[in-house]
C-alpha cells in the first residue's frame, strides 16, 4: 500500500551496540519494504546483522567533528546513489541534524525543527529552565556548580533526590550515568566527587516526585512540518533500568487522553518537527503530570505502540517525508513492550526493594506482544545479543568503553538484505547524479 522505494538511513553516533531503538527502526521499514541502511558502531553489533538491513555503515565518528560527520555521510549518500530519508536515533545525531545538517538536504530527507531545539529539549536544565518560562508543570531542579549549591538544593527538596548529567549525549567513559538516584548526603558526596570533569554540561540536580505503580508514563509521537502530531502514543513504564531512573524495560500501551493532550499542545507551541519521547510523571500532590523528559528524537521503545492502521513513529514519519499521507488508525491498549537483556536486572532490583516477587514478574511478562531483540522471523540479532550481554559480564573488570580508532573513516558493508547488483547500482548513481 506504501511506496517503498526511498530508502532510510537509521542513523546515531553514540557508542552503544545494545540500543534496541535503531533495530526496531530497521524491522518495522524493512518489513514494508523499504531498503534500510545503518549507521554500525562495531561489526558484530546485533542490530547489524538484522536480515531487514540493506547495508552497514561502519564508522564511529567523533560527535564533535562535524566536518568529518557530514563528509561520512556524504559519502554514504554517494553509495546509496539516490536520495534517502535520515532517522536519528539518539539526542547527539538529532542535535547535529538540527544545527549542521543543512549541506546533506539535497541528499537526505529527515525532520527540521527549530536550530536551537533539540540542543535545549535534550539538555536536562535548558529543559527545566524552558519548561518554567511556558509554564509547563516539571519537578523542581538547580544546576549544581559548586558542593555548597548541591547541598543547599538537597535541604531544600529532601532526599531522595534525581541527578541527571546536564548533557547526556556527551560521554563520560562509564564514570557517571545519565541519571541515578541520590538516596542520601553520602551517596551525593560521592556522585559529585566521581563527576569531575567527567559531567562536561554539568550535574543537574532534580526534585523526585513520590510515585507507585501506574504513575510513570510516557509519550510517543511525530510531527510534521506543521507541528501536527498523528500518530500520538501514551503508555505506562512499568518497570525500568535502573529501577525507577532508567530506560523503560516494561512498558504497556494505555489511553490517556489528558496526557495525550498536554503533550501535543506543547508540541504546537514548540513548533516541533520529527520524532519524539517524552517521560512524565503523576504529581498526586498537586495532582498534575510533570515532564521528567523531552527526548527530541526516537525513542527505544516504540515499537510497543503500533495502531490498527500498522503505524508507528519511524514508519509514519517515512511516509510523511516522504511525502505520503499517514493512515489513521486506534491506539492498541493493553499491548506491552519487554527488553529481554534489561528488565530481568531491573526486576532483581525492583525484588531487593521489595516491589516485585518471582511470581508478578513471571506474570507480567507472559504473552508480551513485542520483544526488543527475540522475533521469529529475525533471530539472529536476538542471538549476538545474547553474546554481547554474556561477554560483557565476563569482560566487565576489563572493559573501557572506547571508539574504534579504525572506524573513524566509514567503511560499506552489505546486509543481509537484498543487495542490487552492478547494473542497478549504476542506474541508481545515474539517477543520483541527474537529482543533483
């Protein structure tokens, strides 16, 4: 029903091989049809080796050589021989799109936002400080410059508390994580210490609203160049790693019409375009949802949220850079979402907390309609998953999360995927070189 005959680049410069985002990108395009190709950080990445995936782009580019970046995808624009629908996966390569990514138009279609945007949406205080000047209901917060502004902060709001690494997207070589949960002074004394100059934007210190079950939720949604968000999403995390402060590791599809109508109300005053995740959290105190998250790109988990119509984000925005319309379709409640690497750790600590026993976990994850990694008609990029986790354990007292030196420079590999032949290839380039 679809023309499927652009191809989409799934595209990310974070380090990581277990993001189950960009392999959930590549099944759901690639089981319409559209040829798929991926930006891989390392050879045996799971994702890499999808059988939906046209070509791997392996390369592990710098975030902060831009040059380099947009030479590297110039160059793969060149392979590909045709224009080609860009989709970011991760908040580093939403905010180059947005601020550097006007030389690829002519070769890439992806959302344009507002330059600044992403940058401000992603950062977890230019959020907080936007979210107060529009008035949106968020969890108080204080950027902590110095041990004296950390403690002040924590007397005013109590423990625990939320600290959040001001920039995500820049790496702190496995020092800090994005975001912990502070249970006590000792335990901020010794976050702080270990930030150092690891946390590059700064320590954000955040407010933590009392929840229980079903107050965690989250958004998902695209928009076009209207700012008009379909299709829109809402579902609870119910469970999440780290426990309570980290990706959703369980999540269900719920209606929520009030949430689904706050978040696409700021999306119009955002004038937002692309793709987006945001997490709230019920405040019972006030009785309001509080924005926790604004995540200017594709989330991890949306595949849990495919409608009657087959639409989920990265498909519907296909087919509107694409320049096709977007069937409607219903939200499919009750649907659930499970991280098979993640949420068995996440459940060991939601049991040592005494929320969660062998028995409720055993239940909540009988009969889930969607997987990150396991599907029957893709198996083996649930396998190297399974490898990667097992070797990570064994490897973990040695482990340094570096780049690969020799990925600096893009290297082309097929997928395993269909992959045209030399006769087509050079009628693609032709069509290329005429479009430019």
């Amino acid at each position: 029903m679809f023309d499927t005959s652009t191809p989409a680049v799934v595209f990310k410069l974070d380090p990581n091989v277990m993001h189950h985002g960009g392999l959930g990108v590549i099944r759901s395009l690639g089981r319409v049809g559209v040829p798929v190709y991926a930006v891989q950080e390392d050879s045996l990445a799971p994702a890499a080796h999808s059988r939906y995936l046209r070509g791997r782009w392996l390369w592990s580019p710098d975030p902060a050589e831009t040059d380099q970046i947009l030479a590297g995808l110039l160059e793969l624009a060149d392979r590909i021989g045709r224009p080609s629908v860009l989709i970011p996966t991760d908040d580093a390569g939403a905010i180059f799109l947005a601020e550097h990514g006007d030389p690829l138009r002519p070769y890439f279609r992806f959302a344009q936002p507002p330059r600044d945007l992403p940058r401000r949406l992603a950062g977890k205080y230019s959020m907080y400080e936007l979210c107060r000047r529009l008035g949106v209901p968020c969890a108080a917060a204080t950027l902590a410059g110095t041990w004296e502004e950390a403690l002040d902060f924590a007397a005013e709001v109590g423990y625990p508390l939320v600290a959040k690494l001001a920039e995500p997207w820049v790496t702190t070589k496995g020092k800090v994580r994005s975001t912990t949960i502070v249970g006590d002074a000792d335990e901020l004394a010794a976050l702080y210490e270990r930030c150092g100059d690891a946390a590059a934007g700064g320590l954000m210190l955040q407010e933590f609203i009392p929840g229980g079950p079903g107050d965690d939720w989250f958004f998902h949604g695209y928009c076009d160049a209207a700012a008009v968000c379909r299709p829109a999403f809402t579902g609870v995390k119910e469970r999440s790693y780290p426990a309570h402060a980290g990706l959703t590791s369980l999540g269900t599809c719920a209606e929520n019409d009030v949430l689904e109508r706050e978040a696409t109300k700021l999306l119009e005053r955002l004038a937002f375009n692309g793709i987006v995740d945001l997490d709230f959290r019920w405040d019972a105190r006030d009785r309001r949802y509080k924005l926790l998250d604004f995540n200017p790109r594709l989330g991890a988990q949306f595949r849990l949220f495919r409608d009657s119509a087959g639409m989920d984000v990265a498909l519907a925005s296909y087919l509107d850079l694409t320049g096709q319309q977007i069937p409607v379709g219903r939200q499919p409640l009750g649907r659930r979402f499970l991280v098979e690497n993640y949420d068995p750790i996440a459940a060991l600590r939601y049991w040592r907390r005494g929320e969660l026993g062998l028995r409720s976990w055993a239940s909540s994850v009988r009969g889930v309609d969607e997987a990150a990694w396991f599907a029957r008609d893709d198996l083996l990029p649930f396998f190297l998953m399974c490898l990667w986790m097992v070797c990570r354990v064994v490897a973990r007292p040695l482990r340094r999360r570096t780049r690969h030196p020799e990925l600096n420079r893009p290297q082309y590999v097929p997928g395993r995927n269909y992959e045209p032949g030399k006769a087509t290839r050079r009628r693609q380039k032709r069509l290329f070189e005429e479009y430019r």
